[in-house]
C-alpha cells in the first residue's frame, strides 16, 4: 500500500530559438508532435508505478481533484492496472501538476500547480477509515510525503501504529515539517539535504554524516535510517550496528526526476517479501534500480529485466 501525494509530472521539450525581446529570456520552439509533450505518474503515484513495474501488487492511496488533470490521472492508473479505490476526489481541490520546460535537453524552467491545503473533514476522516481497514491485507506499506498537504501527523501517526500493531513493515519518504510525527516507522529515507535539516548538523565529511544518521535514528526510533546520497549511494543505519555505506554504481546520468521514489518503492518491495530480506539487501538492489533510472529522461520506472541486468553487470 502507497499513501501519500499524487501528482502528474509533465514534460514539455522544445528547442531555443531566440532570446525574447520582451526580456533577456530563452524563447521555447514547442514542435507540434506527440513527442513534445509527456506526462508521468509523479509523487506517491510514481511510488506505486516503480513497484507495478518490478512486478509488486499495489494500492495507491491519495487525494486528486475534481479536475481534468485529476481525472487523466486516473486514466493512466486504471491503463497500467494499479489499483485505484484508495484514491479520494475532492471537489474544488486542484491536482498537484509538476510542469518542467526542457529545451535542448536542459530544464530551462519548472511550473507548479497544486493545493497543499488538508483535505476537508470529512473526505479526511472517510481516507483515514479506508486506509485503516485495509492495512492488514498488504506486505507493507509506503508513506510517500511531499508536503502536499494530504498526509497530516495524526494519519501519519495513526498508519505507523496500525502497521506496528499488525506486524507490517512502515517505510517514510519524509519531508521537514512532519519529521516528528514519522517515530516508529521501519524505515525512513532522507536524502542528505533533509537529513541535515532535520538533525540541525551541516554536512561537512563522513563523520557528520555519521553524528545526523545515529541523531535521527535515535529520535525516529526506527529500525532503520537510510540516507540517500545521490552520486555518493546511500548511509544505511541501525540500532547497536556500524554504519552501512552502499556506494552506487558508475552509469551515466540524464535525469534524477523521481530516482528517491524508485529506492524507497523497491526497498519495501524487498522488505514486504518477508524478514529473511534485510535493510542492506534491500538498499543495495534499490541502488541498482536507482541507477537505472536516472539513466532515463522524466520520471521513469525500472523494470525487473533492466533491474537484473544492472545486477548482473556489475558482478
């Protein structure tokens, strides 16, 4: 189960013809083909995409709107046959919509169009009752939180619990403002931009990454904190063990777009097959399919053959 911010990440590519003489910007030639414009599952619903395409079963659960967007959105879920009955309309909410400008193959601007408010009370309360009565029937469930509004600290609270009580590993893509309410979750992932925030310690060498991982770990009480590091691969830390460092492998790079949702999507398919998988295990095939897709452009997926082949290479 994925719950969290749904979005659409849409593409539009172009080329740079001119600089405007209106201001001293790059004027966009969009070419009028189906290749010049696309649109991706983004946020939570990338997420559930990266388990669909490594071969998990998954319910995306979330919040769109009642807008054309939204129902596209939807569209493109039922096509790919992710599971869509966790997935709230709410009326006047405007879906979040990532828009990135590329022209010449560089992201030359990124527009936004989203409602971060919380949902109202009682779409709330009917998200919160579906979510809980469901929980026991997966191998684990995602929080995949960008701030958007739908995931507030007494769901967050009240999923962790659930899962903790029913024996279901918890994994937390986290975002600044809702660190406190994550304590107790299997997993939480952050990427060391928020890993510093979070802990009040800058980033300077391996040590202080070492004095944030073992400062949240503590204050998280999770079973595992894993840090993502970019180019650098991942800090993984657990309770009354040395720090783990899975370094990535060296492919080329085109796109980061939605790489951070591929780890923690494949870490809790790896975790949801069951305790005979550890953190490492997991992190480190996660790391492989990371690299694949960032060898992509836009928010991409990674599929088991591509994952495999990764793997393989690399022994």
């Amino acid at each position: 189960m994925v719950v969290g911010d749904i979005m659409i990440d849409r593409f539009v590519w172009g080329r740079v013809s001119r600089i405007s003489p209106e201001a001293p910007v790059p004027v966009v030639l969009v070419e009028n083909n189906e290749r010049s414009e696309t649109m991706s599952l983004g946020g939570a619903a990338n997420v559930a995409n990266n388990i669909h395409s490594l071969g998990g079963e998954v319910l995306l659960c979330g919040v769109v709107g009642d807008d054309e967007m939204g129902q596209r959105l939807l569209e493109k879920l039922d096509e790919i046959g992710i599971q869509t009955e966790g997935i709230f309309t709410e009326k006047g909410r405007q879906t979040t919509v990532k828009t990135r400008i590329f022209a010449n193959q560089q992201q030359v601007v990124r527009i936004d169009r989203e409602t971060i408010d919380h949902p109202k009370p009682h779409l709330l309360r009917d998200f919160t009752d579906f979510i809980m009565g469901r929980i026991e029937d997966f191998d684990g469930i995602v929080i995949s939180d960008y701030g958007k509004g739908v995931l507030t600290g007494r769901l967050i609270r009240a999923i962790i619990r659930k899962a903790k009580k029913s024996r279901k590993p918890v994994l937390v893509d986290p975002k600044l403002r809702n660190y406190k309410f994550y304590k107790g979750a299997t997993v939480v992932t952050p990427n060391t931009k928020e890993a510093s925030e979070a802990s009040r310690v800058p980033i300077v060498d391996q040590s202080s990454i070492e004095k944030i991982g073992s400062k949240l770990l503590k204050e998280l009480q999770c079973k595992a904190l894993v840090i993502t590091r970019g180019e650098e691969g991942m800090a993984i830390f657990e309770k009354h063990r040395k720090p783990v460092y899975v370094p990535t492998e060296r492919v080329e790079v085109f796109d980061v777009t939605g790489a951070g949702d591929t780890v923690i999507g494949t870490l809790a398919l790896g975790l949801g097959t069951g305790p005979s998988v550890s953190v490492k295990e997991a992190a480190e095939i996660a790391n492989y399919a990371a690299g694949v897709v960032v060898g992509k452009m836009g928010t991409a997926t990674a599929t088991r053959k591509e994952l495999i082949e990764a793997m393989r290479k690399a022994t």
